[in-house]
C-alpha cells in the first residue's frame, strides 16, 4: 500500500477518485438548480437545508473544497510530469489522426473550469459565507427581520443572471465542462481498471452524462436570463 | 513518385540533432518506406555522404525494429503495419515528408533515426517472465485447461512486439500499453497466476524509474499500435496493479 500515490497508476487512480466525486456533486448541483425552473418555492427550501444543514456544510462541504484543489493540483502536476516525459517535440505531429481534442487538451479546459469557478466563487459562494458567516444571518429570509418576508435565495439566484454577460461566461464554463467530461468521464472508468466487456454501455452514457448536464446548466442560466 | 524528405540527422547521442532536406525522385509506389530509405542511402553513399541510419531487421512486421515517426505518426499514416509494411502508394506525388526518430526521455537518440529502447528490455526483466520448472517435470500447457476467452484476450495481449509506437504516439509518452499488454498476457493464465503481484508491482514500478509518462487515456496508443493492443489491457493492469498494492 505504500507509496501507491507516487505510482504513475496510483495518481491516475487518485484523479479517478476525486473525478467521481466532482461528478456526483455536479449531478446534484444541477438537480437542486433544476428546481428553480420547476418550481422556485421547492428550490428555496432545498437551498436553505443545504445551506444550514451542518452535515453538508460542515463535512460535505470541506471535502468538496479539498476534491476541488486536489482534482486541479494533481491534474497540473501530471501535466507537468508528462511534459518532462519528451523533452523534444516532433517537427510534424498529427495528434487528430488518433485522439480527440477533448483528450488532447484537457488541462486547457481544465484549465477554462477553473477560471469560472473561481468567478462562480465570488458570485454565489463567497457572499454566501460571507452573510451566514461573517454577518450571522442564517435566516435565509430576504430581510431577517421581517419573519414573511420569504426565502432569498431564489431572488438572488434569478438576480444574477440578469446581466448578459454573465449569462455568457456561464455558457462558456460549461461549454468547457461538456468538453471536460466527453473525454474524462469515460476516462476515469479506465484509471479504475473498469474498461472490459460488461462496461461497454457507460461509453454511450458518459457521452450523454457530459452533454446533458451542461447542456441543462445552459438552459437555466438562459431560462431566468429572458423570463426575468 | 517525386518527393521531399524532412529527414532528422543526428550524429550521435551527444550532439544537437537537425531536420535536413532531401529529394528523392523516381520512388515507386509499390516500394515499401524501408525500400525507399535504401534507395536514398544508396544515392547518398554514391554521393560520399553519411547515410541516414535507421533501424530494421525482419521487414515483415514481427520485429518491431523500425521505429519511424512519419509524418506526424508512429509507422506512417496506415493503420495496423510497422514502417516496413508501410507502402509509398500512401503517399501523392510531390509529398513533403517528415521522418524523425520516436521521440521520448525514456527512448534516447543514438544515431539518426535509431533510437535506444533497452527501457523496454529492463520492464521485462521486472517481471515480464514466470517461473517454471523445467527440471523433467514441466506441466504440458495443454494439459492445464483455460477459458477460451481468457486465451484469446492473453493471446492478443501477447502479439505486443514492443516497438515503442504506443510510446511515440502518446502525447505524454507512457509505455502504458506495452506495460499493460505484457501484464495482461500473463495475468489471464494460470501459469502467471503465481506471481501475478509481484509482476504488475515490480514492472510498473520500472516503467516508472524509466521517465515514462502518466496515461491520460487518449487512446491514441491503441490507433497506433501495428498489432492492435486494446486499452482494455491498460485497465487490466490498473486493477491487477490496485489489488496488489493493497495486498501489500
């Protein structure tokens, strides 16, 4: 077991690990968004009970911080190893007559991911900390004093994609997690050693996996972009 | 057929190498490339010029010696052949080709096109064997019975002729393909049964120590490989590789 995580096969199997996690996470991410098309009332309170609920906040949520840095660092540190790998570059080399774009090149949408989760950051998950943490109010209302003023998290969420060219810069972010996830969904099934016979079905269904899910995210942004 | 060559020139494995330029007319395309270099080496010794080196040996596609990088592809733009069962009908008249040597850390430049691939030899010796007793009670392998799914996968794990091309063709330059081939040929018998942890531990910690690359999954080892390795071997040898670290 030791020394499993300096193995070439044990960081594969590492980067698999965190990108299952990550995958899980987006699936209830855009599950829980999907109701704010649905219907906003559920939305609200789903929102606030993952928002209070110690377990998520306390627990789930560190380790979806940590899956996040670890998933970035390690995918950086392996490009960085496999760069060393061939210190000079063929003259001609013809990558699209054996490979994809999206496997080619997924530290660059790795790399777009990245810079809008750290925009994504700053619009929704610091101000939230920022008013149950640092300002104390876990209400959740839209005015905490005022007991029936209703939830504020569905007002805020339809706020923010009022400007267009936020409602752009998601689009773009997950234009890049669809092309993320064409290659790394079946990608990390591989690393696990799960490429045989009886896996030939979750081809077909990490392609519809990582069309779908972005896809959906797309449309809400657009949804409460023109209906607001 | 007329044709330009981008040909990598390098004395030897101390020195800065260089694309040079040559023409080469009259090439037949029924030549195979490694009949086409001969013609052009031929040119060139009449010339009193160095020859380009390159390697090769049975030119029937089984040694895997002739490692060429053409045109931006392990062994050429056909599919399923080394570089000497690669024919010049694949290419038009006046083509501009490229030909350089597989480029990887683990697979050094001596001369030219030839490059050093004893990296692959010493992951053998890691484990690429089973031990069996040859003292006049050797077992008869027909005489041990074996799944005929497991003897076909094994068998097509073992056509691997180690020529390196799944190393060229990988952007970060992995042997994982081989490493996972050689894994698998043996792992899905019986007879590799018994040192089956030892085996996966050991190679892959040797393909490691060589300055191979980490496998990002693109596949284009397997698209490359003149003997059609599936990447179902590389997720064997991630498992057996999981299960023996865990074991201890």
């Amino acid at each position: 077991m030791s020394g499993i995580l300096n193995s070439s096969i044990g960081r594969k199997f590492a980067m698999a690990l965190s990108a299952f996690f990550l995958m899980i996470f987006i699936l209830q991410h855009f599950a829980i968004n999907s109701l704010s098309v649905i219907n906003p009332d559920t939305f609200n309170e789903v929102s606030h009970f993952m928002g209070t609920f110690w377990v998520i906040q306390y627990l789930l949520q560190p380790v979806l911080i940590l899956g996040v840095i670890f998933h970035f660092v390690m995918g950086f540190v392996l490009e960085i190893k496999n760069n060393k790998a061939r210190q000079i570059s063929y003259a001609k080399n013809n990558g699209a007559a054996n490979s994809t774009w999206m496997s080619r090149n997924m530290i660059w949408s790795g790399g777009f991911i990245l810079v809008f989760l750290v925009i994504h950051f700053i619009d929704f998950w610091i101000p939230e900390i920022n008013t149950k943490y640092i300002a104390g109010d876990m209400s959740g209302l839209i005015d905490p004093n005022v007991a029936d003023s209703g939830y504020r998290y569905y007002e805020e969420l339809v706020h923010k994609f009022e400007p267009i060219w936020r409602v752009a810069l998601y689009c773009l972010g997950f234009i890049f997690l669809a092309l993320h996830l064409l290659h790394g969904f079946n990608s990390a099934f591989q690393s696990v050693g799960a490429n045989n016979k009886y896996t030939k079905g979750l081809k077909g269904f990490g392609k519809f996996y990582a069309i779908v899910i972005p896809v959906g995210f797309i449309f809400i942004a657009l949804f409460h972009h023109f209906s607001h | 057929m007329n044709l330009t060559l981008k040909i990598w020139r390098q004395k030897n494995a101390d020195t800065k190498g260089k694309l040079v330029d040559y023409s080469l007319s009259d090439v037949s395309p029924d030549m195979s490339f490694l009949e086409m270099l001969d013609v052009l080496n031929e040119q060139l010794i009449n010339k009193g010029e160095e020859p380009v080196a390159f390697d090769h040996d049975c030119r029937e596609g089984i040694c895997g010696m002739c490692s060429l990088y053409i045109n931006g592809e392990a062994h050429g733009p056909d599919r399923g052949v080394t570089t000497c069962q690669l024919h010049m009908r694949m290419f038009k008249d006046g083509d501009t080709i490229y030909i350089e040597p597989f480029r990887a850390k683990a697979f050094p430049v001596i001369k030219d096109l030839i490059v050093d691939r004893s990296s692959f030899d010493r992951i053998q010796h890691a484990g690429g064997f089973i031990s069996v007793n040859t003292s006049g009670n050797t077992i008869d392998a027909n005489a041990i019975p074996v799944n005929k799914e497991d003897a076909d996968d094994a068998f097509a794990a073992a056509t691997c002729i180690g020529c390196g091309a799944c190393v060229a063709s990988c952007k970060n330059s992995s042997a994982m393909l081989f490493v996972g081939a050689k894994v698998s040929q043996f792992a899905l018998l019986p007879q590799g049964k018994v040192e089956a942890t030892d085996r996966v531990l050991n190679m892959v910690k040797q393909m490691d120590e060589e300055g191979f690359g980490n496998c990002t999954n693109t596949g284009a080892c397997e698209v490359e490989c003149p003997k059609g390795i599936s990447l179902e071997n590389i997720a064997r040898m991630n498992q057996e590789y999981l299960k023996a670290a865990l074991k201890g």
